[in-house]
C-alpha cells in the first residue's frame, strides 16, 4: 500500500489513528517506504549527520566524520556501531529487593537470586533507552548488529561508500575495561 510522508510523520508521533496504523503495520510495504522513512526522521533531529539506520526510539546508526555510529537524536554518540551501545550507556542495575520492588512491587517482584532488570540511559539528555530482564549474570543483550553494507547494496541497490566488516566489535569496549583493572 502507498502510505504518505505525512502518515509516516503521524505514525512516529504517536498522533496516527488506529486505523491507518493497523493498515500501514499490516499491509506490504512501499518499495521506497525505507527511503521516505529516513527522509522523516531525519527532518525530525537537530544534527546533520545522515541517518543510515534507524535502531529504535531515540537510537539511529549514522555517518559521522566518516565512521558509522550509533547516534541518539539529542546528539549523543555512543561508538561504532558493531560496539554494543549499551556498554557506552549509563546503566541501573535493578539486582536487589529494594530496586526491584520499586519498579514490580509485592508479588509481582521477581527474586533477585535469579532475575535482574537493567536500565540503560542516555548520557546526553537521559532518556531511557532500553530496559532489559534477564537471569543474573547475563551478558549485555546486544540486540541488533545491521548488517548496513548488504542491506543498502543488495536491497536497495545503491552501495554505501566503504565497506565496512560487520561484525561485532563489543570486545573492543570490555578489553579496555580489562586493561583498565591491571
Ligand atoms: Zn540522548
């Protein structure tokens, strides 16, 4: 279905009816939905730097002085993008009763012997970024790596300049912490 810029606007801020949004989620895409996606969301942030990828909410992979980065839209930029920004993030670590309870209180708490809840915020204009559940010990979810040279070569046909490897670089961050402790 063709869906205007101007919904694609709405859509983002939460303004769209429930209608149009269930027929825009559900329905096939635009071949240029990608494009016009972008072209919204970069009108919507004070930077100039072009947005390669939208991650989530407040969170895009643009090109900054040549490299690609993760960005978030109060300008913060948290690294290379095959580095998982989470460890670049302020981080709360709901890991006892008392943090847990503020946030699930009562039975709805889970035991912090098996459960940890963190929160990952930005920096720059602390905005919570990301929030995630998971059993003590966990390493850091790194939830997406966009694989960005295939996706703009083999999908959209127009290869970005300098391939980069994708691969996940995150080791580069905890080696340094490593390095620190010695
Ligand atoms: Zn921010």
């Amino acid at each position: 279905m063709s869906v205007s810029k101007d919904d694609l606007r709405d859509l983002y801020a939460g303004r769209l009816g429930w209608d149009k949004t269930k027929a825009i989620i559900s329905g096939p895409k635009d071949d240029d939905r990608f494009e016009t996606a972008v072209e919204v969301l970069q009108e919507q942030v004070s930077w100039p730097e072009r947005i390669l990828m939208p991650l989530r909410e407040h969170l895009y992979v643009v090109e900054s002085g040549g490299e690609r980065v993760v960005k978030c839209d109060c300008g913060h930029e948290f690294g290379d993008w095959r580095r998982n920004w989470k460890l670049s993030a302020l981080i709360i670590a709901r890991d006892d009763e008392a943090s847990l309870e503020e946030i699930y209180p009562g039975l709805r708490r889970p035991d912090p012997a098996l459960c940890e809840v963190r929160e990952f915020i930005c920096p720059g204009c602390g905005s919570l970024l990301d929030v995630e559940s998971v059993p003590v010990g966990c390493p850091i979810v790194f939830d997406a790596l966009p694989d960005l040279d295939t996706f703009y070569a083999e999908w959209l046909g127009r290869p970005l300049q300098g391939v980069r490897r994708c691969e996940d670089l995150t080791h580069e961050i905890t080696s340094r912490w490593g390095q620190a402790e010695l």
